[in-house]
C-alpha cells in the first residue's frame, strides 16, 4: 500500500483496525451531531452505514476523512490518529462524496494523472496506476474524452477511480449510486465488489438504497440521532426482527381494525403506513387467513396480501421510525 511504512502498533487499536472511533464526538455549538459513537471495523470488510437525514451519518464519515476534527473521544483510520496525524491517514485513504468535484473541460485521464501528481506519485507510477484502475473502474473507453462528455453514471465511475490512484487502503464511498440508472448502479456495486475482494481495500459505504447494504456489506450500522443504534451483518439484522411479516394493501378507514389484529394471540405487532399494514407474527402461514378475515371484518378492502421474511428497511424502520426512501429524499 501506498503512503509509507504502517503506523507503530496503537495499544488502543491492538488488532490493527481498519477504522476504530471510542467515544466520538462531533458538536457544532451547542447541537451534537455525533454523540459517542464506538466503532470496529477491520481490514478488509465492507462497512455499511445507514441513517436518516440529521442523524450524524455525514458529520461522521467528514471526521473519518480528516475533513471535520472530532470534538471528544478517538478516531484512527489506517492506524492513525485523525486529529493529530491527519496527513498520514489522508495518504491511506480514498474519498468519493456524493458531489463528484470534477472539472468538464479536463479529460478523464487529464484528471486522474493530476490526482496522481497530487499524492506524489512519479510518471512511471502514475502510468502504472492508471492501467490498475482503468481495469478495475470500467471507462477506459472514454478516459481521453473531456468529462463534460460523460454520463452521470460515467462520472461516478471516473470519481471512484480518481479515488483509486494512489493505492489507499481505505476507500469511503458516500451515497455512490445515488441518482444513477439501474445499469449504471449495477455497474458500480460490481466494481466494488472487485475492489475488496481483489486488493482487500477496506470500503466505508453509506447508502440510501438498503439493497446496497444487504448486497454488498459484510456489516452494517445503523446510526439515529447522533448514536450507534444497532450494528451486525445484514442477515443478524433482518433476524433481529425475529418474526414472519404480513403486509396487507387496503383501501378504507378500518377504524379498530389494529387494535383487533392487536389482540389475535398469533399478531405480536400491528401498525398501519397509508394504504399499507404490517402485521408481525411468529407463525405468518398459521395467521394470514385470520388477519385477512379481521380486515374484511372492519370493512377494508384488501387489494393484495402477501407473506415474507423481515427486510432491511423493516429494522430501519422499526429502529428509528421511519423509512429510509424518505428519510434520505432530499
């Protein structure tokens, strides 16, 4: 990896950590954003973060690119301390935000020998890396056209590899499919698949999209409100919920119809989100004919009713309130 010899072992970060936070906190006066979260990620996984808007989610991925100092606790990020040795960890790591900062009227390659140029690298170097990336990050087609050019999901692309360049060992992605098409996010989720599983670049990934996570996180945490509130891998989440769910399309009011489902011995959970009903229950095949009947009973009409396991977007939900497409409409 690029940027020198490893940090000297830290007797707070024994294992060696990827990225390791004890008690962070980040204020902005009087507001915390960031409210002593305790963070373990190691090398080589891919860490996904979720959170509604305001939770703290991009004030703490800014403190883990040395882009915000933390107020209280510690932070290392490839061995070293944001705060007092923020050079070295911007040497480690890879940063693309959810604005690519990209000038137009360069051409992919004009870009990514200047990024090249900025971390030190000599010619034979940047060449060299250019040929990794542009295997890695699929635009080789059109590096040499200028970048006003590109697509949306080409600019992405051409960010992530300009993030590539100078070897890191830990690459932090914010939003990196958000606005894309289908194809194009698709594309990205397969490069950085490669990315970890072929060089082993620990990936720091917040996402909107909980298929993201679920597809491509070995972890996920899930941040409210400034605190770590819930940490495991995707399927330890979904499991969490512990119940088959029932989820109902209606048409009506249905006054009393979630106290009565309530009160079914086999409904551990009913709650109502506009046209929809969710029902939780430990035996979903043995009670979706009686939940069925009680919604008829009370004079809803049921367009569909369907049975599936718990999702990331019911923990999300159930965690902190509200689902994530609304929580990271902008």
């Amino acid at each position: 990896m690029s940027g020198g010899d490893n940090a000297e072992e830290d007797p707070v970060n024994p294992e060696g950590l990827a990225v390791y936070t004890k008690d962070l906190v980040r204020r902005y006066g009087t507001t915390t954003a960031v409210d002593g979260i305790d963070l373990s990620i190691p090398r080589g996984e891919v860490y996904g973060f979720l959170g509604p808007n305001g939770a703290g989610k991009s004030t703490l991925i800014r403190v883990l690119c040395t882009l915000l100092r933390p107020t209280a606790g510690r932070v290392l990020v490839a061995g070293y301390d944001v705060a007092e040795r923020p050079e070295e960890v911007r040497l480690r790591i890879g940063v693309a935000l959810q604005e690519a900062a990209l000038d137009p009227r360069q051409s992919g390659r004009e870009l990514l020998v200047l990024q090249g140029r900025l971390y030190g690298l000599s010619t034979s170097e940047i060449r060299g890396r250019l040929r990794d990336v542009l295997d890695l990050v699929d635009i080789a087609e059109a590096i040499d056209r200028r970048i006003a050019t590109y697509s949306g999901g080409m600019k992405r692309r051409l960010d992530l590899a300009a993030a590539l360049v100078h070897n890191p060992e830990v690459l932090f992605l914010d939003e990196p499919t958000t606005g894309l098409d289908p194809e194009s996010r698709s594309h990205v989720w397969a490069e950085v698949r490669r990315l970890n599983a072929e060089l082993g670049i620990t990936i720091f990934l917040t996402t909107q999209y909980l298929e993201e996570a679920d597809i491509l996180a070995d972890r996920v945490g899930i941040i409210n409100q400034g605190r770590l509130i819930a940490e495991g891998s995707p399927d330890v989440l979904k499991h969490s919920m512990g119940e088959d769910l029932i989820v109902a399309e209606v048409e009506g009011d249905g006054d009393g119809a979630l106290v009565a489902l309530r009160s079914l011995g086999m409904v551990s959970a009913a709650s109502r989100h506009g046209d929809r009903i969710v029902i939780a229950t430990p035996d979903g095949p043995a009670a979706i004919s009686p939940v069925a009947l009680q919604l008829g009973h009370f004079g809803l009409e049921v367009r569909s009713i369907t049975l599936r396991s718990p999702t990331l977007d019911d923990v999300f939900r159930e965690l902190t309130g509200t689902r994530i497409e609304t929580a990271a409409a902008r």
